[in-house]
C-alpha cells in the first residue's frame, strides 16, 4: 500500500509564487521518479516537471526558467516551486510517483491533487 499526498496549493495573483509538496509512504522498495502533473478544466492532463531518484529533472517547455522541481531526501518530499506564475498555470496539481514495488517500476500512484489558482 503506497500512499502520494500533495500540499502548498492556493490562490494568488500573477507574478506570485507557491511551492507545491509531495510525499509517498507506504510499502514500496525504492524511489524512482516524481512527476508533476497538472490539469485545467476541459484539457488534459499533462506533465509539468519531473525528477529522478539521481536528481535528474525534467520540465514542459511552458513552465521552464519559472518552475524547480528538487527533492529532500531526508525528508522523502519532492518539491515543486512556482514563480512567476500565470494565470494559464491554474489547475488541480498531481503527483505521481513512480516506484519500485514487488519488483516492478510502477506509475500508478497519485495524489488527490491541490488546486492552484492565479488571477489576473
């Protein structure tokens, strides 16, 4: 039993920033990856940044030079700072975390999701 919980969503204003958390607990054997995904109403879902169990990270081209994506090991969260943000950004946040579990690399664990909202 994996567990992915998300935090840090809200409301703000263009140019503000948030810093979205995501934690997975449970029975897995080892990290693989986080990916952070978003979605607007009537579009789908689609990836905004990701990191590896090496550090190694990934981001859409809309969200690059404003987004940062980094992990604390200690804690096992995977972060994901927001700057700059546009009014475009709104959406309900996922993580999914990728793990390794019983052997196999999976990609079906998510969180519930946390809003962003940003106005103009």
């Amino acid at each position: 039993q994996v567990q992915v919980v998300e935090s840090g969503g809200g409301s703000v204003q263009a140019g503000g920033s948030l810093r979205l958390s995501c934690a997975a607990s449970g029975r897995y054997n080892r990290f693989g990856a986080m990916v952070w995904y978003r979605q607007a109403p009537g579009k789908q879902r689609e990836p905004v940044a990701g990191i590896t169990s090496a550090g190694n990270t990934t981001y859409t081209d809309s969200v690059k030079g404003r987004f940062t994506i980094s992990r604390d090991n200690a804690k096992n969260t995977v972060y994901l700072q927001m700057n700059g943000l546009k009014p475009e950004d709104t959406a309900v946040y996922y993580c999914n975390a990728v793990l390794w579990v019983s052997g196999a690399l999976r990609n079906d664990y998510w969180g519930q999701g946390t809003q962003v909202i940003v106005s103009s």
